[in-house]
C-alpha cells in the first residue's frame, strides 16, 4: 500500500510538471508591455479535466457513498460547475506562467487579464472586477481548446553604458578642531537657557521670536503668517520661507521691522513663482541669546562623556563616521548619475506609476516623522510635492533598470546569509529581535524588497570599488552596512 501510495505521489507530480504545449502569440502592446494570446490545446485541456476529476473522486464526501468510491456521472451531477471553474483557474494560472517562461519574458508585475486592459489600473479594485468577469465567462469545454489573452509589463531592453572605471570627485574632507567645536557648542545649546538681548543687536547663534512675517510676489501676499521663530546661524537663517543670509538679519533688535528682497526657492509651493524676485516682511518681537553652559568636565558629564577630553574624541569620531557615509553617499550618487547620462530607454507605465506613488507616500510618512499632518496643508503644496514625486520617477526608475542589469551580468545575488544579517542590523537599529524584524517584514510582503536593496547595494559596492578614484583612498562602506545612519541625539 505504501509503494502504491508513492507511485502515485510520484504519478502527481510528473502530471503537474508536464508542459500544456501552448499556443503562444505575443504582440507588442505599449512601452515595456505585452501582449499575449494564449490556448491551451485540446489535449491538454482533457488531461488536466481528467486529472482534476481524479482528484475530486478522491476527496469528495456524498452521502451513501464511501469516500473515492462516488460514481462518475453523480460527481458530474453534483460539483460540475465547482470542477470546470476550478480547472479554469488552474488552467490560465499554470498557462499563464509556462507562456511567459516559453517567450522568456521577464515581467515586472502580475498579469492583467482581458485583451486591451491597461496595467496601470492592476491592483485596483476596479481591475480585480473585471479580471474576474473576464475570467467567468471565458468558456471552457472538456475536450475542446482553451483560450485567453493577458498583458504583461516586462523589464525594457536597452544598452548598458560603460560602468567599470567610473571617474569619482568626491572626496572626503578631514575632520577638524573647529567642526568639533561647532558640534559640542550645539550640544551644549540644547541646554542653554535663553536670555533676552538688552544691548546691541542679533548676532550668529541668536534666536529671534517673530510677531509675523509677510512673502510678497509682486505686490500680492503669497505666503504669512503671524507668528514664527527663527535661528541665526553661520550658514544663513533657519526657520523662513526663503533663504536668507545671516548678514540681513544680523544687528536687528526687539521692535524693528524688516523689508528684504529675496528670490521665491525652487522648491516652493507655487511653481510659477519659483525664481522669481520677492519681497520678505519680518517683524520683530524678541531676540534671544543663549548662555551656554560652561565648557568643562561637569558638562561633559551632562552631555554623557566622564570628561571633556573624552567628549572630544567621541564627538571626533562620530564626525569621522558621518564624513565616510557622505563621502559613500556622494559617489553614490555620481555613479548613479554617470550611469542615467543620457539614458532615456522607455520604461513600464504600470512601474512607473507604483514608483510614483511609493516616491509620494515617502514624502508624506518623512512629513509624519517631524510631526506635520499633510492633511493641514495647503492644497498646493501637497499637489507641489506629489508633482515632484512623480517627476523624479523616470530617473530612479531608470537608474534602477541599470543598476539591477550590471548585478545580473556581474552575478550579484543576494544569499539568505546576507538577508538575515541585514535583519540582524534592523533589530540593533530599531531594539527589536530578529524574529520580531523578520515576522514584520514577511507580514507586509517586504522581504523580496529587501533582497532588492541588498542587490541594489552590493552593484554600488561593486562600482565604486572598480571606479577611478585617482589618487584618492576607496571610501569603505558606512559601518553597520548602512542598516542605520547615527543618531541624532544630545548625547555621546
């Protein structure tokens, strides 16, 4: 009984692996997408009806009948609309897979049944519904061919540019004492007190209370507020619409009324303003020093070193690291965009739209992360960012398509080794166990997206370390392999 148990184990699965022997004709349909009509011969189709039919005599419970021994013309009688929908499932599911697989296709996302449909629509609700009426009433008959048609989007075809030998100019500057000072003076601002300035005016380092501040565009108001506050610092004036140096600020005092001209930035919410001359109103209302505590052990001890000289060398270190992770992410970004120079292959519509939306939710969740509702927003500065979400789509995309063609003709994989270490790095990150890393990520579908970015990774390693970097030093790779950038807390 055991060896008949296994014979017919072993039957099963060569029935499942047999080839439908499809009819395959594939059309171009649009950028990177397919077109495909598919039949499953007659043959075939009897084959697997039998087969399915076996199975269903197997497993079905009538009343009055030992299980496996109903009579064939009474299953027909009682679950033949069961049976032949699920063989049509069946059927264009393994059809579907061996036709792609015959034409060696290399899709991008899942099929979209029904001739003519669009895949930017896949995954909606409204695609699901009409994927499944198309599905219901296609027709199938036992002993007759099968047929049905499905688009796919799949990889583009383009030609690698040259991508060994890479000129890189990035080149990572020494950590200095005064970069070590201005870093403790910010730590040590995060505990000052803040005291009113009685004589003089705002210098570098002040904080200024506004009682309101007015951007004008020819003469109309396009943007105010009555209330704001804002920090001078070496590098100009943080907490304003628009750039402004510290040189226009400096020397203010409590009372006065400023009226600057300044440039709308490029990333304003108004596209038709950007770059144009604008005039910025600033009232001012209080102006604040900070008393720094003094610079000395005890203070260290606040800032969670044992001593100063301790503090020095820790603060000197975590410059150091942050200057190797700029200094990778800037040759990064020249390897990415030497290798998208004038690539303008056209690319799946159906990815770029997903792309899109992924680019615009990332905004969105980077706006949650400092605590700012984008529902509270105006209208058009959320259409602004979607806008620009979706304008920096083709170029990541792109860029994507040739980095992940290098790591096929290099053979860049990824193995399970270097996913479960990239978890490992996530729950030192994060606090989390391993498992608790790895539940969350296996429940959200976000493991293959991992492996990608690992993928991903490994090409820019790869790239860098073949570039042409002169006489430079390789920048090594961030410690941690990137899993976390530190943090940005008040302590060392």
């Amino acid at each position: 009984m055991v060896e008949k148990a296994e014979k017919n184990s072993a039957t099963q699965r060569q029935d499942d692996e047999a080839s439908l022997s499809l009819k395959v004709e594939v059309q171009d349909a649009g950028p990177c997408r397919k077109a495909l009509k598919i039949e499953v011969p007659a043959e075939a189709v009897k084959a697997e009806y039998e087969k399915s039919l076996r199975e269903l005599s197997r497993n079905a419970e009538v009343p009055g009948f030992r299980k496996g021994h109903v009579p064939r013309p009474r299953l027909l009688k009682m679950f033949s609309k069961e049976l032949m929908q699920g063989l049509k499932a069946k059927l264009v599911a393994r059809a579907a897979q061996e036709a792609i697989a015959t034409k060696a296709l290399e899709p991008v996302s899942e099929p979209v049944f029904g001739p003519g449909r669009e895949p930017k629509a896949a995954g909606s609700e409204e695609d699901d519904e009409l994927a499944d009426k198309y599905l219901r009433e296609l027709e199938l008959k036992p002993e007759a061919p099968f047929s049905f048609e499905m688009s796919v989007e799949v990889k583009p075809t383009f030609e690698l540019p040259p991508y060994k030998g890479i000129k890189l100019t990035s080149r990572r500057a020494p950590v200095t004492e005064e970069q070590v000072d201005r870093f403790i003076d910010d730590m040590r601002r995060l505990r000052a007190d803040y005291l009113a300035v009685e004589e003089g005016g705002a210098r570098v380092g002040d904080r200024i209370t506004l009682g309101g501040w007015k951007l004008e565009v020819e003469g109309r108001t396009v943007a105010e507020s009555s209330r704001g506050i804002v920090y001078l610092h070496d590098k100009g004036v943080e907490g304003l619409p628009v750039g402004v140096p510290h040189e226009k600020i400096e020397g203010v005092s409590a009372g006065a009324e400023l009226q600057l001209d300044v440039v709308v930035p490029d990333d304003f919410e108004d596209e038709s303003l950007r770059g144009k001359p604008a005039r910025l109103t600033l009232k001012v209302e209080e102006v604040k020093r900070p008393r720094l505590p003094p610079l000395d052990d005890a203070c260290a001890k606040e800032l969670g070193a044992p001593d100063l000289a301790t503090l020095r060398q820790r603060v000197r270190e975590r410059l150091e690291v942050q200057a190797i992770i700029d200094e990778r992410k800037a040759q990064e970004d020249e390897i990415i965009a030497r290798l998208s120079e004038g690539a303008n292959f056209e690319l799946p519509q159906g990815l770029l739209e997903q792309e899109a939306r992924s680019r615009e939710l990332r905004q969105f969740v980077r706006l949650a992360e400092v605590g700012l509702d984008a529902d509270k927003f105006p209208r058009e500065f959320v259409d602004a960012l979607r806008q620009r979400a979706r304008e920096s789509s083709p170029q990541s995309l792109r860029a994507r398509f040739i980095l992940e063609r290098i790591a096929d003709v290099e053979k860049l994989d990824v193995t399970e080794g270097e996913v479960e270490e990239q978890i490992h790095r996530y729950a030192a990150a994060s606090g989390k166990t391993p498992v608790a890393v790895r539940s969350r990520l296996e429940k959200n579908g976000q493991l293959d997206e991992l492996r990608r970015e690992i993928r991903l990774r490994k090409v820019l390693n790869f790239l860098i370390e073949h570039a042409d970097k002169g006489n430079a030093p390789a920048a090594e790779p961030p410690p941690g392999g990137g899993a976390s950038p530190p943090g940005q807390g008040g302590s060392v």
